[in-house]
C-alpha cells in the first residue's frame, strides 16, 4: 500500500534515513560543498532544507509528504504553491523505482491539488527520465521538452 504521511519532525528522520539508504545526495536535495556522498554537513543541510521549506511555519513554501510503501519510507513527495498553479515533486529511493510507487503518487498529488483549488498541477523532469514523463503523461498532462528539461502542464479546472 502506498500512503502520504504529511511531514513532521518524526517523519523527516525517517525521510533522510531513506534518503541516505537508497538516493544520492543531488537526487534529492540542493548541492553542498565538500567530499561527495552522505556527509554529516549532507545530513545536516536535508534536514534544514526540509524544516525551512516545510516544518517552519515562518518560511515554509511547499507541503511535504513522506512517501510510504507497506508502512517504509521511501521518498518525498511535495506541492508547492506558484500563482493559481500548484508545482509537484516527486523523489523516489532506488529500490522503489519501476514498481508503480511513482505513479500512483502522483495520483495521490493531483487529487491533493484539486482539493486545494488550483488552476494547474505543473511539475518538471529531464528528458532522460522515462519513468516520470510517462507518469506525468498518464495524468494526462502535456509535455513540453526543451533540451534537457521536460515541462508538465494539466489544467484543474474547466
């Protein structure tokens, strides 16, 4: 079964634990300087970004969910308000990858979107990330490749 959990401080330890085990560091989080891999810096700045885009009520811009396959953290899922548009993204640890999680979160994103009354569900990929252009064109959004960057568009209302 997959579930969202919505993200607390118990939740968040769990994230960054699935993040260490099963995705690089860039997949998942802005770069910071220093020795590649999960470094005690790495781990300090996953939590940091996650409380201050999320957790702290002052400077919080996303909603983020803990992603849970059969009651395991595997990922991150999020939304992020832009104008009459909500902006999702999805981060999926490597043992979760090619088994529908991705798919059926995204479902599970869009109807959070459309609970919230917005106009347009956006999200962006790379043009080499198969699994989430046919995701996101299975939702029925329409898909603008331009180089590299993939841009997913599905309007909300009528």
């Amino acid at each position: 079964m997959i579930a969202l959990t919505p993200l607390d401080e118990p939740a968040l330890a769990r994230l960054l634990e699935a993040a260490v085990a099963g995705a690089g560091p860039l997949e998942v989080m802005p770069p910071v300087e220093g020795p590649p891999g999960w470094t005690a810096a790495r781990r300090s700045a996953f939590l940091a970004f996650h409380r201050g885009r999320s957790l702290n009520p002052a400077t919080a811009v996303e909603r983020t969910w803990v992603v849970d396959a059969d009651g395991v953290a595997v990922g991150a899922a999020r939304l992020e308000r832009r104008g009459d548009a909500v902006e999702a993204g999805i981060w999926l640890s490597r043992d979760a990858r090619g088994r529908g999680v991705g798919r059926r979160v995204a479902q599970l994103l869009l109807a959070e979107a459309r609970r919230s009354g917005a106009a347009q569900f956006v999200a962006s990929t790379t043009a080499g990330n198969g699994g989430a252009r046919a995701v996101l064109a299975g939702l029925g959004a329409s898909l603008t490749i331009e180089g590299d960057e993939v841009a997913a568009v599905l309007p909300l209302r009528p």
